[in-house]
C-alpha cells in the first residue's frame, strides 16, 4: 500500500483559430506548433511507456475548442502541409549543414529525425486526428480525460450573467462527450477560475471535481483541516483539488525551475532568425517575415557568453537528473505529510501541456523519466487520476467552499480585466443580454429551421468573442490586433444575427458563411441561455 | 485551383475564401461596435481581487445634461461613485452597511476601486453629489463579492502543522511586490506569457511592467467609512 498519491494534470488548450477565409494565416500555426513540439512528443511518450507496460496514470484536460480544432479537416490538411514544410526544411539544413556548418550537422540530422517521426505519427498512426491517440490512452486507462469551458471563457467575470456561464460550462460537456463518446468526470476551469456559487453549475452540468489554485483551497470558509493535500467538498458533493505550490514552483518557476537549466535547449535561438532570409524565406511568412522554425541550434548557455551548441545527451541526461530530483521531493513530501493526515495525501500537479516540448524541449522527456521511476517498488506514493483518488480515497471529505481565486497575477483576476482589456467587459455582458433575450423569445423554434440555425450560430459567435485567451494576449501585448480583432468580429457577427433574428430577415447565404467560418460546436443548444421557466 | 467551403448545414451552397473574407468583412463593418457597449442604463461591478472592484456604467440620454452641469473646469465633476459595503462590525452587532465616495469624472465610464478591506460584499450607487446637496442617485449597481486575501480565522492544529507546504499566499496592496521584487519570485504569469508567446512566434520578449495604480486615476474624494472599517488600514487618500 503506498502512502499517498500524486496526480499530474496537464491542461491542453489553444483558442479557436480557423480560417477558411485566408490562404494561410499565421494564428493558425499557434495549432501546428503545438502538434508538432507538445502533443506529438507527448503521445509518443504515451506510446513508449504503454509499449514498456509502465503503471501510471495521468489526468488531461483538453480544451473544447483544442478538441474542435484537431478534429477539424481543414487544420488537419493544413497542419500536415505544415509538417511537410517543415521536413523539408530540416532535410535542406542536412544539406546546408554537411558542407557549410558540420558543428551543427548531428543537430540537423537530429532534426530531420524527429520531423520524420512527428509525419508518421501524426499522418499514418493517427490519421491526422490527434484524438484517436488521447481516446486509445483513455482506453488501456493511463490517462483520464476532462474537459473545460467551452472557449475557455474566464468564468469568474462572466458571471454577470449566470447563462454565460451555464453555456459555458454545459456547451464544453456536450462537446467533450461528442468527440470523444465518454462523459467527463472533472473539469479544468479556465484560468484555474474560481468563484463560491460555481459549483451548484457545475453538479448541474454532471462534473465531479474541479481545480482551485493553492490559496483558493487554503482561504476556504471553513480553513482545510489537510491543506491542498486532500480535496474539499464544496457542500453540494462536488470536489475542489488544490495545486500544490512547491510542484508548481520545481517547473514552473523562471529562477528555480527546471527548464531554464544552461544544458536545456534555448528556445529564442532558431534558425527563423539566424539564417540569411534569402535561404529561409520559403520557410517563413509572406514577404519574409522571419518567424520561429522550430529548428534551434544552441543551448541555454548562461549568463552573457555566446550561445554554446545544444548537446541532446547532456541534455537527456540532466532531464533524466531533474526527474530523480522531483521524484526525491515528492517522497520526501509524502513522508512529511502521512504522519499529520486521516486519508492518504494527494499531490497535485498542474501544468499547461504546452509547456512541455514547446518552451521546455526536454519537458517530455523529463515527464516519461520521472514516470518511469515512479514506477518502482520502493516508491512511497502513486500515480493516480482524480476520480480514483475521489472514488477510493479521499471520503469523507471535509465540507467547504474554495475562496473565489484564479492561477493569473496575485491569484485573482487582475490579468483579465485592467485598462488593457476591460473594454470587452461592457460589450460581452451585453450580448449575453441579448443572447438571453434570444433564447427565452425564440424557446421554442423548430430544431433545423433557419431561424434555429441562426439563433445556434449568434451563440456560438458569443462564445467565441468570450475566450479568456483574448483579453490575456491583449494584457501580455502579443498580436494584440489579433486579439482585439478577434472580439470585435465576434461580436460583430452576434449582433448582425441579433438583428437579424429580432427584425426576421435572416439571409441564408451570409448565415450560411458564418457558419463555415466559425465552425464548431455543431449541436450547441441556445437555451442555455434560457432564463425564463 | 480554387477551393470552395460549403456549410454542414446547407451543403447545397459553396463559398470560395474571397466571399467568406467578404462577407466577415461586411459585417464587421456594418455591425462594429460602437460606444461603450451597453445600451441601457447600469451600473455594474466586478471584483478584481480582494481590494479592488471593476466599475462600469451607462448613463441614461435623459440623466446626461444634470451630469455635464455638474462638470467642473478641469474635468471635474459632481459625478460620485458611492460604494457601499456590507459589515459585521462585532458579534452580538447588527449588520451594518458603511459607504465611501469615489469621485468620477464623465470623460469616461468606469472606474477602478480599491476597497479598505478584503471579503467585503459590495454594492453602488453613481449618483451627484453638489455642494450642500444629498446624494442624488442615477444608477444602482449589482452586489459582488470580493475575495478573501487570507485564510479564515480559525485553524486547526493539523493545518498548522501543514503550513510548509502553503505558500505564496497573494498579496494586499500595502505589500504587493515590486518590480524587482516580482521579478525574483515564482511568477506563473510570467511563464505562462512567455509560453504564450513562444507559440505566436512572435519572439518578442514580454517583460512585465508592475500594475499600474489605476485607482489613482479614481480619486477617493471623501472617506466616510464607518469606525468599525476606519480602524483597520485603510489607503485614506484625501485629495484636493
């Protein structure tokens, strides 16, 4: 018997980027990245460790609209042109390299390697569909699947309007349980967003458990007899996690993390910027706008000094140490904790999967190692998935309600909403106005009418102008112009259907467009957003 | 060859990628968004964190000539955001409800306020306030919530002993980090921007910038806080 549990979460989510309208937009290579430097890494370490029958289990959450858009033909085809360019890219650096650079020539032929593994994985085990690699993960049970808001909508400033949140929360459900046949039994909210009140919606909506950042568990109304070490009824039998800091802090932090070790790969050094443009200019944006390739030639390095050629095997090899040292510290953690606790403690680890391959090129590397080793013996904790933890250890919980809290700036929702981005604010409160409005008059319209259609696509349209990416980007102060743009035509296109619903003059053609161009959650029910009996 | 795209739900229809361009462009054109967003009258809060509230408003047409007479040379006004809170002063005490003023200008329609305490249930009221006049209000607000910045009061042994393990606790405004204080601590958002980043591929590094005081642009005018509220530390700022 182990003495307690650790469960790895990792968050999966990109905002909705598709389209149709443009030949090969550049937002749209946020998806294709994200294939090429996290997921397919990832499944393939899901692939090794089930090939070696390793015991482990792991929680993933996949975003609704991640979901929507690897299931999605046109990004689908698109990304695979992606990778395609990118091989070819990788095989005119073996070339370039061989005779021009040899000290980089192993790297170019590392390169060439992986991108060829990333095209047979991605075009001959999966098909295309990345999600046929998660559902076979869920189904030899390592990996347990949850869901999260349906466009990631920052729920604790939505909720002016409970329906935005309802739809929200009921539009991810339904979508999760379409693409994927299973009903989640957790939820990831957007942003780690919490507020007290929440989670009558959520037992509604038929999930189980959630996560809070540490301080919305620690400030909870009544305090946590267990700290984040056990997870807190919130009164209705919907279960709070708390994430735990120091896990948090041994990867994620800028200082102390793992991932900014020298040996590890730099990732602001790519060939996008350092080759001369005539050679990479078929290889990066119209008009030779140099963007990242992906192909990265030089390590962390450290301090002022010339960036040193990356070296994979002291890279591996300090991976496979940052492993043995988070798997020290969880032993050490559990050992600590067990003596004080009535239930076996959980540890738990959240991370935003992008991290892993993308920023932290060694991430899953370092992930399969640490799984591997805590897969031995003389292990005093397990691997486990929160619905086991809640089905077989964590009763009776404590009852408490979670103190409203999010992951962003100081543990609220300061990054959301300050003079960058709270212009959005009045606008999609409004529409959800309306969007009630819409839903409580238009309650009883025939399913498949063109007025049925039209009232599905204003909600859609809703949703997507609620992303929590939005109003991050425009905080952060990356492709603002495209965050901006992107809640404006939104919105937009909710209120040119408000219109045309409320004056009944819906024109099929331009409905017709808006729905290839915002493609997605095809069942959406709009009486979410029903607030009359 | 050019591609065309056909709606799932009217496959009888094919658009080619110009007319999909052009009909988002129409009608982002013809239904941009325009003015501050809201179209009726309101008043509304949002919490922020534990010491501040968002607040946005839409005047009636009707309400604005009482509140441009009120202007002031400068873009002063008579324009008052009351923030009232509801408190427990002490047990066995009834329920009170202390107030604050916030003065507002009309060159725009929101505010950031900062709250003396956390946890405090909040409503508001944007009403003018001349001199020797009452508060004449315009708008009533929604009630919120702040959140708590700290634990509840009463913990037990068990959670004592737990204590190493809670960290970064978010912090009140009187200790909120520095520039260069934040930039050496565990700074998730940091990372997670960083993350977001590297995926626009645009590799320009995000260098945060400590939160700017918005409030100071929402001048507290007068504190009328209760002495219950008034014993704690409370940013009193009595300006002009």
């Amino acid at each position: 018997m182990k003495k307690g549990f650790l469960s790895i979460i990792l968050h999966a989510h990109l905002p909705f980027v598709h389209h149709p309208e443009q030949p090969s937009p550049f937002e749209e290579r946020w998806l294709f990245e994200a294939i090429t430097d996290c997921y397919i890494p990832l499944i393939r370490m899901f692939d090794r460790l089930l090939a070696a029958g390793t015991r482990y289990k792991l929680v993933l959450s996949l975003s609704p609209t991640l979901i929507a858009m690897l299931d999605n033909e046109l990004l689908r085809e698109r990304c695979l042109n992606h990778i395609k360019q990118m091989l070819a890219l990788a095989d005119k650096e073996m070339e370039r390299t061989r005779v021009h650079a040899p000290a980089y020539h192993n790297l170019a032929c590392m390169y060439q390697r992986l991108l060829s593994d990333n095209l047979y994985v991605y075009e001959t085990c999966y098909q295309t569909n990345l999600l046929n690699a998660f559902i076979k993960h869920l189904e030899a049970g390592h990996v347990e699947l949850i869901t999260s808001a349906a466009t990631h909508g920052f729920l604790p400033l939505l909720n002016q309007h409970e329906s935005a949140v309802r739809a929200q929360l009921f539009a991810g459900v339904q979508a999760f349980e379409q693409a994927l046949d299973i009903h989640p039994s957790g939820i990831w909210l957007p942003e780690c967003g919490y507020y007290p009140g929440l989670e009558r919606l959520l037992k509604k909506a038929g999930l189980h458990y959630f996560f809070a950042d540490s301080h919305g568990i620690l400030h909870a109304s009544e305090s946590p007899r267990l700290g984040v070490h056990a997870p807190l009824d919130c009164g209705n039998g919907v279960a709070a996690f708390g994430r735990d800091p120091d896990c948090s802090r041994r990867v994620w932090s800028a200082t102390e993390g793992y991932p900014g070790d020298f040996d590890y790969r730099e990732y602001y050094s790519d060939i996008g910027f350092e080759l001369d443009l005539d050679y990479i200019r078929p290889h990066v944006l119209e008009g030779g706008i140099r963007v990242n390739t992906g192909i990265k030639y030089h390590k962390v390095t450290g301090g002022d000094r010339p960036k040193e050629i990356y070296n994979p095997v002291a890279a591996a090899n300090k991976a496979n140490e940052h492993a043995f040292d988070f798997l020290t510290q969880r032993r050490k953690q559990i050992e600590h904790l067990t003596p004080h606790m009535e239930k076996p403690p959980i540890i738990v680890a959240p991370y935003d999967a992008e991290l892993f391959g993308h920023w932290w090129f060694e991430g899953p590397l370092w992930l399969e190692s640490f799984i591997r080793q805590a897969d031995m013996q003389d292990n005093n904790f397990e691997l486990i998935g929160c619905t086991d933890y809640l089905v077989d250890h964590a009763q009776p919980m404590q009852k408490a309600t979670p103190s409203e809290s999010s992951w962003g700036e100081n543990g609220y929702h300061r990054y959301w909403l300050n003079d960058k981005n709270d212009w959005i604010y009045p606008h999609l409160h409004q529409a959800c106005r309306h969007m009630e409005d819409l839903a409580n008059d238009y309650r009883n319209i025939p399913s498949d009418s063109l007025m049925d259609r039209a009232l599905k696509q204003a909600a859609r349209s809703l949703l997507l102008a609620q992303a929590s990416d939005w109003p991050f980007i425009m905080k952060s102060g990356t492709t603002v112009e495209y965050a901006a743009k992107r809640v404006t035509d939104h919105l937009a296109r909710f209120n040119y259907l408000y219109d045309s619903i409320t004056n009944n003059r819906i024109d099929h053609h331009q409905l017709s467009a808006l729905e290839i161009m915002d493609d997605i959650f095809p069942d959406i029910d709009y009486h979410y957003y029903c607030t009359a009996d | 060859m050019t591609r065309s795209w056909r709606s799932r739900y009217s496959p009888h229809l094919t658009f080619s990628s110009e007319q999909l361009r052009q009909v988002g462009q129409t009608i982002s054109e013809e239904f941009s968004l325009r003015g501050s967003g809201a179209t009726v009258p309101e008043l509304v809060l949002m919490p922020v964190d534990p010491y501040h509230l968002h607040a946005y408003w839409h005047i009636d047409a009707g309400d604005t000539p009482a509140v441009q007479k009120g202007q002031q040379p400068g873009g002063k006004s008579d324009l008052r955001l009351r923030i009232f809170c509801q408190y427990k002063a002490q047990p066995g005490q009834s329920n009170s409800e202390p107030w604050f003023d916030v003065a507002v200008g009309t060159e725009r329609n929101w505010c950031d306020v900062r709250l003396p305490l956390d946890n405090l249930r909040c409503r508001a009221a944007l009403g003018i306030k001349s001199d020797n006049q009452p508060f004449a209000p315009l708008l009533f607000s929604n009630r919120v919530q702040a959140p708590k910045a700290g634990p509840s009061a009463v913990r037990t042994a068990a959670a004592e002993r737990l204590k190493g393990a809670q960290l970064d606790r978010p912090t009140a405004p009187s200790d909120r980090p520095t520039a260069s204080a934040a930039s050496n601590r565990y700074d998730e958002r940091l990372i997670d921007a960083i993350i977001r980043q590297a995926l626009s591929d645009q590799n320009i590094r995000v260098k945060l910038k400590p939160q700017a005081d918005r409030e100071q642009d929402c001048k507290t005018e007068q504190t009328l806080i209760a002495p219950a509220l008034s014993s704690h530390t409370i940013a009193r700022r009595h300006i002009e």
